[in-house]
C-alpha cells in the first residue's frame, strides 16, 4: 500500500463548508466514500439516525457495504480547501475514492445552496508519499493549518480541540475513522507528538514539503 496526499479546494478559492452542517456532511461522506459497495448518503442518515457516522461502528459498515477500498490517516477541513492523507492499494482505488467524495459532497451542497456547477477548482490533486520523514512533516502541516492561518489564527489550545481536523484523535480526545498507529509508532508517546506538532506552527520545513502540496490557507 502507498500513501497519498490528496487536496483540493473551491473554485476561485470560494468556501467549500459553509457551517458545521457542510463539514459533518463531508467526514460522513469520507467514510462512506472509503467503502467498496458506497451506500447512499441518504442511507447512511437514515442508519446512523443521528446522522453521525460513529453511531454506526467501522465493523458493521464494512459487513453492510464493504471492504474498505483505503484508508485515512490524517485530515483537515479548512473553510475553502481540505487535506486528507490516504493509504491504497492502488492508484485506481484512489482514484474511485476521491471521485466519490468530490461527487457526494458537490451533490449535496448545490442542493443545499441551490446552485449548479463545479464546487472544486480541479478534479482533485494528489501527491505521492514517497519516505516516512515526508509523510510525518506532512501530517504536522496538515494538522497545523488552523494555526498557521494569516487571519485569525488558533492558539494552541484551540488548535488542539479543532473538530474538524484528524488531531483530536492523535491525541486521544476523541474515537474517529484515522488510522493514527503509522505515525504515532515515529514517537515516544502522545505527548511528544503533540510537541513535535506545536514546533511546527510557523515553522512548515520546505526542503520535505514541496510547494506544489501547500494551499493558501486565507
């Protein structure tokens, strides 16, 4: 299995997430979209009831609809892009996730907003992981992006508790769908990897992130 970068963001750098609900919609639409037999999201709601994919387990998902075709390992939600970090088997599997994700949530929110076209500047854009020290940076970037905002950045206790970001999981404030086992394994304990993620506030190391990853995060 490799690991991908994948991101994208709205069309003339428009906000893709409008309020909580539009970002709930889009980790149900993760989930969903890393299932071999994707269900409706309109199943899925109906399912979970509460429409929260948790209340359903990974387990029962996966004898309904699955296997799973992939993997995440670190995502974060910004108001007018997104990060996540996939783990696959193949490029065609990826491709098949990213498209059903791009998909599902344009669907709904051109519903929602009672509009038509592109939601995202491009199909998607996706980057190869090719050594562990990029993949380890990477995911500081991707969980520091609220931080490292040019208006109004968070804090660190903000960053820290930011729900729409796969952190919160790193640090074992909440159960999600990341798998954090590859990364967390580079560190002594929790606490060093929170460390090693406030020294990168500011500080995102060019020589392993190459510019062609980053999207501005105004």
């Amino acid at each position: 299995m490799a690991f991908y970068h994948i991101y994208n963001r709205g069309v003339d750098k428009r906000n893709i997430f409008q309020d909580i609900n539009d970002k709930q919609r889009f980790l149900l639409a993760i989930h969903n979209s890393l299932l071999l037999n994707s269900p409706k999201i309109s199943d899925m709601e109906r399912k979970t009831r509460n429409e929260q994919f948790e209340a359903l387990g990974s387990t029962q998902l996966e004898k309904l609809y699955g296997p799973y075709i992939a993997e995440i390992h670190a995502y974060c939600l910004m108001s007018n892009h997104y990060h996540i970090i996939v783990k696959s088997n193949s490029k065609e599997e990826l491709s098949k996730f990213a498209q059903r994700l791009g998909n599902s949530y344009t669907t709904f929110f051109n519903k929602k907003y009672t509009r038509s076209g592109r939601l995202f500047e491009s199909k998607y854009k996706k980057v190869n992981i090719d050594i562990q020290e990029q993949l380890i940076h990477l995911t500081r970037y991707i969980h520091t992006n609220p931080a490292n905002l040019k208006y109004n950045p968070l804090n660190a206790t903000q960053l820290k508790n930011y729900l729409w970001s796969s952190l919160p999981e790193y640090l074992n404030k909440r159960q999600g769908f990341c798998q954090t086992k590859d990364i967390k394994s580079h560190f002594k304990s929790t606490d060093s990897f929170w460390q090693f993620t406030l020294d990168g506030i500011k500080s995102i190391n060019s020589d392993i992130l190459s510019n062609k990853t980053l999207i501005d995060h105004t």
